[in-house]
C-alpha cells in the first residue's frame, strides 16, 4: 500500500523539494500552500513521477482551514501516515521595524502553522496509534540570529512545542511518533518573495544547501521518528555545538558579522511580499524548489548522507577505534625495543 502523505508549504522550497522525493516513491501526496500556481506544477511533478496529488489551497494559520485539508486527505487516500510541517513566513528587518501585525503573522503562519498541522494530524492519528509526525526546524531555532526575530523566534517555540509534545505521547505510550528535522541555510525562493527592509537583497547565511539535501533529510526522519531530532547539514551541528559551548562569544561574533553575511550586494527586490497575500496566484508564476543562489549552494551534504547511515558510521568508528589501539599498542612494542 502506498504512504499518505500530508506536506505543508508544499508549493515551493523544502516542501516542494520533500513532495518531489514521495512522488518518486508512488506515494499519495496531499500538497497544501496558499499559492495555486505552484501547488498545481508540484501536482504535475508528482504524476510524472508516478505519485498520487491531491491538491489542498490552505492558509496554515487558520486551524479550520488546516481540519478542512485534513479531512479531504483521508477521504481521498484513507488514513494520514505522515504529516510533514514545513510552511513558513518571515520579515527581514531589525525588531523596531517590524510591525505588529507582520509580527503576529509571522507567529501565526510559522509557529502557529505547525501546531494547527499538529493538531489535525494526532486528532487522526492518535485512534489508531500510528503516524508519524515530522517538524521542519532550523538551526536558527537553536541559535537567534539578527534581523530575524520573528522567525527565530518561532522556530524556537516549535521546539518547545515539539518536546512537551514528545513526553505526552511517550507518557501515553502512544505509538504516534514526532520528530524534527533541523536545517540549515537552504536556497529556497523565499529570499525573493520575503518582506525585507534591508538596504540589499537578502540571502541565507552560508554555506547554503540546496532544498534537495533538505528534503533527503525530512524522508530520513519520517522513515527513522525515533530520534528527537535530526540536524540536517555540517552547518547546523556546528551552529548548535558553538551555541552551547560558547554562546556569549557567539552573541559578539553575529553583532559583528550577521547584519552583512544576510545580505547580498545586489538592490533588494521591489514589489510585493508573500507575508499576507501569496504571489504564486491562479495563472502567476511558479517559483519551484530553488532559490536565486544555485551558483553557490552545495548539492551534497556529507554530514547528512552519514546520519542517513548510522551502521556504515559506526563500522568507520569501530575501524577507527581498532586501529588507535593496534597504532598504540605498536608505539609501545617500539618504545620498550629501544629501550632494550
């Protein structure tokens, strides 16, 4: 029997990237995004690849919106086996000049999206005692950076939100599984959609990923929910390990550095934003899984192909480890000779 798969944000960027990797797999693919354009070519993508569409136009932040998918998903295909979290919003610009309604959007669609998709995934899944849920986190959920705080604040509540979530079900002995999968900088289209009040065109912070390597690793913990977390990219294991090592250190060097680093030299895009109205409307354009930064985003990730294979990494280590101690017990047989 083919997977149900529920993708949010499935119309561009990781989502479309994730939907592309379950069509391959002839899974049902129930795609929501408020843009029609890019939910009707993601469907396109999807039948070629030999998966089952089922297109949904939701806006995530409304929890009624997010049941109505839901429930047009299982009448389709029958019950969700995973949901996949992914849609977002943001607003490039130091805290004083973002408004309070882009602020609370931003709340809404990035924070408050992942709990209504929650919501609606457990309420089906929780009766039958199956179904895997999956978080598309940041690194920027571990570590807040500059002129971005609505976001990094709502990728940190995600977290939160997950884990108190995650001793519920294991309180309950439930079965249902939720896991996050935590990215790094990843060239999507969204630094061309974005609401941004910075003097250039915003970027992600290198080394940037390309939306493929993102969504190998959202498959990766769909098919392996039993860890709390998976951190996508040698960015993000660094990015974390520095932020609990030496996070003061990290606080002065992003002040210094991360005002520049998210920006490009290029003038900032003019027209609209996607914060309240999407762009990719009924006939519009469709903006696919990448962004403007193919030249210098990194197709691989050797960090993430080894979390994929834990058995191969722990062959390597144990080779390793064997042969530390063959290399030492060697010095010491030459030592003692020379002594002699």
């Amino acid at each position: 029997m083919p997977q149900t798969v529920v993708i949010t944000g499935a119309s561009a960027g990781i989502g479309r990237a994730t939907a592309r990797l379950y069509g391959r797999r002839g899974a049902n693919v129930v795609l929501l995004a408020r843009g029609r354009a890019g939910l009707d070519a993601a469907a396109q993508e999807i039948e070629a690849l030999g998966g089952r569409p089922l297109v949904q136009v939701t806006d995530t932040s409304d929890a009624g919106q997010v049941e109505a998918a839901a429930d047009a998903a299982e009448e389709a295909f029958g019950p969700i086996d995973v949901w996949i979290n992914c849609a977002f919003s943001s607003v490039f610009a130091p805290f004083d000049e973002i408004t309070a309604e882009e602020y609370e959007r931003v709340t809404r669609v990035t924070y408050l999206g992942f709990v209504n998709g929650t919501r609606a995934a457990l309420k089906r899944m929780l009766p039958r005692d199956r179904g895997t849920i999956v978080q598309v986190g940041s690194a920027l959920g571990e570590r807040a950076i500059p002129l971005q705080s609505a976001y990094c604040g709502a990728k940190h509540a995600i977290n939160g939100f997950t884990s108190s979530l995650r001793t519920e079900l294991l309180h309950r002995g439930s079965k249902v599984r939720v896991t996050v999968a935590q990215m790094p900088a990843v060239n999507t289209p969204q630094f061309s959609w974005v609401r941004s009040r910075l003097p250039k065109h915003p970027m992600p912070v290198p080394p940037i990923y390309q939306p493929e390597v993102a969504a190998r690793g959202v498959v990766h913990a769909a098919d392996h929910p039993g860890r709390k977390q998976y951190y996508i990219g040698a960015s993000t294991v660094a990015t974390v390990w520095a932020n609990r090592l030496a996070p003061a250190l990290l606080d002065r060097y992003l002040a210094r550095t991360g005002f520049d680093s998210q920006q490009t030299d290029q003038v900032p895009p003019t027209g609209e934003s996607n914060l309240f109205e999407p762009l990719d409307r009924p006939g519009g354009d469709d903006r696919g899984a990448h962004g403007a930064f193919d030249d210098s985003a990194h197709s691989r990730s050797l960090e993430a192909a080894l979390a994929r294979h834990p058995a191969a990494v722990a062959s390597v280590i144990a080779v390793g480890a064997v042969g530390a101690v063959a290399a030492r017990a060697a010095l010491g047989r030459g030592a003692r000779s020379a002594a002699a």
